[in-house]
C-alpha cells in the first residue's frame, strides 16, 4: 500500500507528532515502554504523552520519582535484558542529575563487555530557551552527548523528522537521543500518519541554494531560512542544511554543498564556545578546505547562563538577524 | 550513690527474621536516642555515675556526647574487646560486676540479656527491647526506666523491693563451656549455626522452656499455647516434637507462623535434667548457638538463680507512695 | 601483577567470599547481578570460567569483554552479569533496570546488585533503592560492608554503623549477615531472593566482611589507614577456613577431600592462566568494533 493512498494530507503539530511517534512505536514494540517523570498521570509536562496511559496502561507508561539516575539506570538495566525502553529527562538541563548513568554505563557499557550487551534505548528530552525558564531549563547541552562514543543523538526541527526520528531511534539497536525543542512544540508540519524513518546520520537540505551554506541545528533551523529568506533580497542564496543528526554527524552533505558554495555559516542555539559548531568547522576544513574561499562562521548563544529576564533572554537567543549579520560579515557586505 | 551500668547491643534488632518474618529494622539512631532519653531519667532522678559498655558502633557514647551532662556526673567507658559479638556485652557485664552498679539498663533483645547474664549472673536489669521476639526485655518508655535507674542508684528505691529473681536454664556440654538460656533452650536437627534464628519447624527436636507464655511469640508460646508456666511458677516445661503429635498452629516469629506436631508435654521440676545426645544444635532464646556433636552428652536444668528484674510499673508505684519525686515544702 | 603482566589496576575481592557465594547459590544463569570493583569474585561464584576471565584481565582478546573491559568491567550476559563497574554506585540502577525488565516480561528473574557501604553513600544507591521498592521489583540489594570505602573508614564516611538501618527509609526490610560465616548468607539470602522472586519485592542485606587487601593492588598488610592486628582478626574468622571447618566437624568432607579441592583449583586456575598468556592480544582493527551495534535491528 503505498502513503498517498495510505495517508490523506494532514498537518501536525511538533507536540502530536511525538505523542503519535511513541504511539505508534508502543503498539509496534511490545517490549517497549516509556517511563519518567510525569510521564503517566500527567501525560508530560509538554502534553506529548497525553492518552498514553489510558491506551497501554502503566505497564507501559511508567511514571517514575524524580530520579533521573534512576529512570536511565532502569532503561539501561531494562534495555541489556530484552527490553527497548522509552526513557523521558523532562528538562535536558537535568541530564546534570545522571551524566554517570549516561556516559559512564550507557554509553560504554557495550563496549566495556566486548559487543555482549544490546542497548535500544531511546531517550526524550527537552532542550532549548526562549520560555523565560532561565538558567536550569532552558539549555541546548547536545555537544555534551555528541562528545560521547556509544551514543546517538539527533535534534528534529520540526514535526515531521520529530516522528521519523522517534521512529528510527526506537527501532535502533543503540542509545539514541532524541533533543526535542520547547519553542517548537506548536509549530505545525506535514506529518504522515504512517509510520516512517527519518535516517539516523543524515542531514537535509531544507532550502537548496547556490552561493552560501548555512549548516542550522534544531530551532535555528527556522532562524536560517528567516535569513535566508533576508539576504536573498541582498543578492545572496543560501543553502540551509537541517543537520538534525548530530551523532552521527553527515559531513558529506555539508561538504558537497560546500564545493558548490564555497561558504558556510553554523548556527546552534547552544553556547557557541565549545559547541558543537566547532567540530563541524573542524570536519569541513578537514575536509573541504580546498573548496573554501571565506573563514567558516559560527553563530551561537553568548557565553553565559540562559538569563531569565525577557529582555535578556531575547538577545541571547541567537537569531535570524545575527546570522544575517555575520553572513554579512563574511561577505564583507 | 551507686553507678549505673549501661549496655546497648548496636546488633539487636537486624537479624534474618525481617525477612522470614514481618519484623522490621530496629535502627541504632533508635538506640541511641533510647540512651539519651533513659539517661535524661537517671539524671532527672538524681544518678550522678555512670558506667559503660563501649560497644563496637558508639551507641552510648555518641549518645553520651550530644547531651547536656551536668556538673559532678560522671561516665566511664568499660575497655571492650570489640569483638562485634555477644562477647563484647558479656564482657562488659564481667566488669560491672565489679564496679558497683545498683542496676544494668540493657537495650537488646533475649539474646543480649542472656550474653549480659553469662558475664553476671546475679545483676539486677532493667531491660528494655530493642530486638525481635522479645520475652525477657519489655517495651516501656525509656525516659521512665531511667527514673527508676536514678532512683535505684540514689538507694530510693532497693532492688529487693521492686526486682524479682527469675528462672534461667543451665546446660552443660560434655566437654564443652558451659551454656545457659533466658527463657527457652531447643534442640534441633540443624547442621550448622548460619542465620541463627529458628525459623524451620521441621528440624525442632526438643524443647526446656523456663516460661511458657501464650501472649508471645517464638519457642515460648509453643508451650505457652499447650500449658502455660510464668515466670512465677517454680517449674518448667519440656517440650518434645515428634512426627505423629497433635498439631499446633503458633507464631514462631513476628508474623510467622507454623503448624507443628508437638508429641509430649510436661511440667519440669527445678533440678531436674533434660538430657540429649548429639548430633544437633541447641538454640538459646530464639537462636542457633552451639552445634554439638555426634555421641556428645547436653544435659539442661532450670533453676531460680537467675538475674534480678526489675518491674518498672511497681517501681514508679513505689516511687509515688514514698513521694521519692515530691519535694518537701 | 607485580610482574606487569596484568596492566591497570586490579581490587582484590579475597577476604569477602562468603557473601558472594552464600548469594549465588540461590541464583540460575538467567538471574542479573551487578557487580563492583571486585569483580572476580562475583564471576567465579556465578558460574564464570578461570580461563576467559584470567584473559580479560591480561586484557587478551579471548576474554570475557575481548580485552575491552578489563577487571573492572568483566561481565558475561549469558550468565547472568551486568558487569562489575568502575563507578561506586554504578550497579544499583542497572539492576534494578533488570529488575524491572524481568517483572515487565512477566519472568521469575531475580537481579541482585553488590555494592559496599562506601556505595552507599552514592546517590544512584538511594535512587534505585527507592524505585525497586516503589515498584516492588524483583531485586536484592546486597551491602558487602568490608568497613572501607576506598581508604575512609565507614565510621569516618557516614553516620549510621548499619547500612540495613536505611531500609526502612525506602519501605523495604533490611537485614544485618555476618558477611564471614558463608550458611548465614546463604540463609538470609535464601529468604531475599525468594522473597524477590514471589512478587513480593526487594530487600536490603547488609553482610558485614572485610576486604584483605588494600583498597586496589596486593599489599594486605603496613597500611596506613588500618591496623595489621585489625587484619589478623578478620583472618581469624576467615569464611573458607570456618567453612572447611563446618564440613569436616559435620562429617561432610574430610581434610583429604578438600585438599583435593585445592589442588584441582590450583590446576583450573593455572589452566587459566596459561591460557591467558598464550592468548593473542586484540588487535588494532578491533578497537572501533563494538562501539556500536551494527546490522540489522532486532
């Protein structure tokens, strides 16, 4: 049965497009389960669990304490023994709270045991600023993750690769995490209802473009094609690369738009000292340095905490006029 | 003014039978904040010496360090051997014996008691239950038994007249130390000692109960159920189990109970021998304690020469007709 | 060791045997356990094998983690273990991971986690405590207090004397073992695991022992931070020789048969050994193997 028959148009938000993502993965695994934090009753604290419960119970819809070492050691302990656990960390902020679980058990624990252990954990959490949140709910810590042999980690831009990549993460064999973003959560998009992959390791090019490459993570994506959209009116036109996979990271559409471009500009909401742009800069003079006729650039949050104030946290947030600005810079516009 | 002796088993309360049984943890912060209240008492009452058994986790003198002691009363550590055993509590009661302690608070269960006893058998206690299927101490407010530690210290209350003498068991092993038990002795088909508690119905052999109380629960209250004997009654009760005997459905444990077949019963006059032969194991108060072996002689009596006990309830009676507490105008 | 032929760091389990094999007699291959530092002790009393375990601390490509894991990562799925772990702390929620997969897929499993009492202290202990009890899983925490953590003295390292005295804290028993006498582990953990695997929920089994050697390497004895009587009456309760004791007063065994026992032992493990040092290194192709799993979803 092919999708056009299968699925009439619709569009979803970002938030129904994980709620039908774990939906579909709950009915298609049996072994599979969601636990965390108000996970349940609450059906999550962003909605996108909600009806969950009622459908498969609490068998599969495990509300557990406030104890993220103890919702990733479940899921590690659950994984390695036939399960294909589900695990939520509400706030990307609290992986702080299990970073041992997550990067010294997780994350090795295959390894460590020679190939013995099996890990197909998909792990949800919600990174990003701009709710006034302030300093511990609001940050992008993907680079922690992505610095982390033994796991994947990808970041959907919108709801159509929220349920593809919900979708590959939970049919992978390996720990995947799949950073959500806050400020996305309504943002509408074509969705099939079938269920789909988005490839783990691939990124997309979101908006095809001759003369400079944009490489957006998450959110920003949206912030590139803003500017993208500003500085074709000055003459320059962007490619905008969705790199929604981080870990692994897909240099070769980055550098194949490159050879056409010769320019590029990475943008992520995290902090950019440090971030994951750096290791994308790094990859692309490695590998595309010939090609290059300007400095990569690189846009990114300020260093310091996610501020709390309105006024403070609009400025920090990077967005489409800094970009503009620094593709400007580039261009010596 | 005499001292007072005090014991506090860090170990009581902990062993396997929270498991097979419903009992729970008896923490040591429990034990100690039982020390502070008892102490508290004794002051209240007037107790000015104090001397102690140094057990192996600090209870009394970690107790002893976050009270206010006033001036002029005194607390003396007895050197333990630290063992964390039982021969750390009969070592310190071989010490209070000679340092003229009025009366012993001891804080444990029927084993404690009984490992105190083997180190002074003719003291007088106050014991209060910090165990499991306690016969011997009792539950009572600790702030109470420390008034009437103080009280008994100072001479205003005389261990003759609020104490009473109680029975204990003796048992001799050929070859062997000998042994006594609080309130009950059982001979088992156990092969090792492990666990301790006695938890299997199976491998009961025989019984010399000194009390036989039916509102109790353990060895005790298979006697107990049948024929009851206090602690008054100048006599015992021997019990012997045997395949084709009358059932009985008793607590062996806190929240545990078996069906036994219990063969003979019969009332045991002081002086008179139990005798059995190994291979078994006997059990003192509720646990596995001597593993005696094959064509080895054991051989059980009760007697009333046991420790002085004192009863809290006609203590504090005693202490309100003779107005001990009730300052003159 | 001291030749260089087992590289890193090895923390000797001897002194602490009675709790692991008192333990493991109630467990079947199918039955999790995590581990802690001290690993080995654990394998052998789970059914592991002298000569892959002996290869994978030569960090040899026949042992038991391809030289990957080392002493403090030997694991073996197919017998049950979930590893030993680096990280102080770092078993309790894996366990109890496993715990909770064998109550979702309906087995009669049971996972038991080691850990010491410097473990204790690890917020992944509380964590995991809490939610096996919470969910009532079929789980064992089992203590093996040896009286340290690392170098601190337990005394110096919290303020309660009995690990068990938490239970409570998490709605689970709790039950104090002498972790020298092998029948009462074995009795006590007897009850915990049966307990476990009836539906009725996990338990907290405190088994006090002592740890021979230093914190990591061979030196048992001129430790600062302990005393050398304080080591020699902990040898006097040794759990073998007490053991040994039992079976031959017991008529069980005879001093003849367990000098056999001894001498076959020394055989496997010196089999193990051999086998061991004439095994080849992994090579250099192996190392990005296994990092992650590659082919086709199950």
């Amino acid at each position: 049965m092919s999708e056009a028959i299968k699925d009439q148009p619709r569009v979803l938000p970002y938030v129904s497009a994980i709620t039908e993502a774990v939906q579909q993965v709950l009915k298609e695994q049996d072994n599979a389960f969601v636990a965390g934090e108000d996970v349940g009753q609450a059906g999550s604290v962003f909605g996108y669990y909600q009806g969950l419960l009622a459908e498969f119970g609490d068998r599969r819809i495990v509300d557990t304490p406030i104890s993220e070492k103890g919702i990733i050691g479940l899921g590690v302990g659950a994984a390695a023994t036939g399960c294909r656990p589900i695990l939520d960390v509400m706030f990307m902020d609290f992986l702080g709270e299990c970073m041992d679980e997550v990067a010294n058990q997780m994350a090795k624990m295959r390894f460590m045991f020679g190939g013995g252990a099996t890990l197909p954990i998909t792990v949800l959490t919600m990174a990003g600023a701009g709710m006034n949140l302030a300093a511990q709910h609001s940050q992008s810590w993907e680079a922690w993750l992505a610095h982390l042999p033994g796991v994947k980690v990808v970041m959907p831009s919108n709801a159509y690769d929220a349920k593809g990549l919900i979708i590959a993460a939970a049919r992978d064999d390996n720990p995947v995490f799949v950073v959500l973003n806050k400020m996305s959560l309504a943002m509408p998009a074509e969705v099939p209802e079938h269920m789909y992959e988005v490839p783990i390791g691939t990124s997309a090019i979101v908006r095809p473009g001759t003369n400079f490459t944009i490489l957006a993570i998450g959110r920003m994506v949206h912030e590139a094609l803003a500017a993208a959209k500003t500085l074709e009116a000055l003459g320059v036109d962007c490619e905008v690369i969705d790199v929604r996979s981080i870990q692994p990271f897909d240099s070769a559409t980055a550098v194949t738009s490159i050879e056409k471009t010769h320019r590029a500009l990475i943008v992520h909401e995290a902090v950019r000292f440090g971030g994951f742009g750096g290791e994308i800069v790094a990859q692309l003079q490695e590998e595309a340095f010939d090609y290059l006729d300007a400095p990569i650039a690189r846009v990114g949050a300020p260093f310091s905490p996610v501020p709390y104030s309105p006024a403070l946290e609009k400025v920090y947030i990077p967005n489409a006029d800094n970009i503009v600005a620094e593709v400007k810079k580039v261009l010596g516009l | 003014m005499h001292a007072i002796g005090l014991v506090a088993n860090p170990a009581s309360g902990k062993d396997i039978r929270r498991l097979a049984g419903k009992a729970s943890v008896f923490d040591n912060r429990e034990k100690l904040a039982i020390v502070k209240r008892a102490v508290a008492g004794a002051i209240a009452t007037g107790a000015e010496r104090f001397v102690y058994m140094n057990d192996s986790h600090g209870i009394v003198s970690e107790a002893i360090k976050a009270i206010r002691v006033p001036r002029g009363v005194r607390f003396e550590a007895l050197p333990s051997p630290k063992t964390s055993s039982a021969m750390d509590t009969t070592a310190a009661a071989e010490q209070m014996a000679s340092r003229d302690c009025a009366v012993v608070l001891v804080l444990g269960g029927d084993g404690t008691n009984r490992a105190f006893v083997k180190g002074w058998r003719g003291a007088t206690l106050v014991s209060l239950s910090t165990g499991t299927n306690n016969v011997f101490p009792v539950m009572a407010e600790a702030t109470v038994a420390g008034m009437v530690l103080g009280l008994m210290a100072t001479g205003g209350l005389k261990a003759r007249s609020v104490a009473r003498r109680v029975k204990i068991i003796d048992v001799s092993i050929d070859g062997e130390a000998d042994d006594l038990a609080l309130i009950d002795a059982v001979a088992t088909s156990d092969t090792f000692i492990g666990a301790r508690a006695l938890l299997d119905p199976d491998r009961l052999k025989e019984a010399l109960l000194c009390r036989a109380e039916p509102a109790a629960v353990g060895m005790t209250s298979l006697g107990g159920l049948i024929r009851p004997v206090a602690d008054e009654d100048d006599f015992g009760l021997h019990l012997v189990f045997s395949k084709d005997g009358r059932c009985l459905k008793a607590p062996i444990g806190p929240g545990l109970f078996a069906t036994l077949k219990v063969g003979s019963t019969r009332k045991v006059r002081f002086d008179h021998a139990i005798a059995l032969k190994g291979p078994l194991v006997l059990a003192f108060d509720g646990e596995r304690e001597r593993m005696v072996g094959m064509g080895q002689n054991v051989r059980m009596t009760i007697s009333r020469t046991g420790p002085w006990v004192v009863d809290l309830n006609q203590a504090m009676q005693l202490c309100a007709k003779k107005k001990l507490l009730l300052e003159s105008n | 060791m001291e030749d260089g032929k087992i590289p890193g760091a090895l923390h000797l389990y001897v002194g602490q045997e009675a709790v692991a094999v008192g333990v493991m007699a109630h467990l079947s291959n199918a039955d999790q356990i995590t581990s802690t530092h001290r690993g080995h002790g654990h394998v052998i009393a789970k059914g592991g094998e002298f000569s892959p375990m002996f290869a994978e601390l030569y960090g040899k490509a026949t042992g038991y983690c391809k030289g990957k894991g080392g002493s403090m990562h030997i694991s073996n799925m197919a017998l049950g273990i979930l590893g030993a772990n680096g990280i102080v702390g770092g078993g309790p929620p894996i366990a109890m991971g496993a715990a909770f997969s064998n109550k979702f897929r309906k087995t009669k499993q049971v996972s038991v986690t080691f850990f010491g009492d410097g473990a204790s202290n690890e917020g992944s202990f509380h964590e995991a405590a809490n939610m096996a009890a919470l969910y009532q899983l079929p789980c064992v925490f089992v203590c093996e207090n040896n009286g340290f953590g690392e170098y601190t003295a337990q005394t110096n390292h919290q303020a309660v004397t009995d690990v068990a005295d938490r239970a409570a804290g998490y709605g689970m028993p709790g039950v104090v073992v002498d972790g020298m006498d092998v029948m009462a582990v074995y009795e006590a953990a007897e009850a915990a695991v049966e307990r476990a695997r009836s539906g009725q929920g996990p338990t907290l089994l405190e088994c006090k022992t002592y740890r021979y050697y230093d914190h990591v390497g061979v030196r048992g004895m001129g430790l600062t931070y302990r005393t050398d009587e304080e080591v020699e009456a902990w040898k006097a309760r040794d759990a073998i020789e007490s053991f040994e004791a039992l079976l031959i007063k017991q008529g069980v065994s005879t001093k003849k048969k367990i000098e056999n026992v001894y001498a076959r032992v020394n055989e496997e493990i010196l089999e193990g050994v051999a086998f061991a040092e004439s095994s080849p290194f992994p090579t250099e192709e192996d190392l990005l193997q296994d990092v992650y799993f590659v082919g086709a979803a199950s």
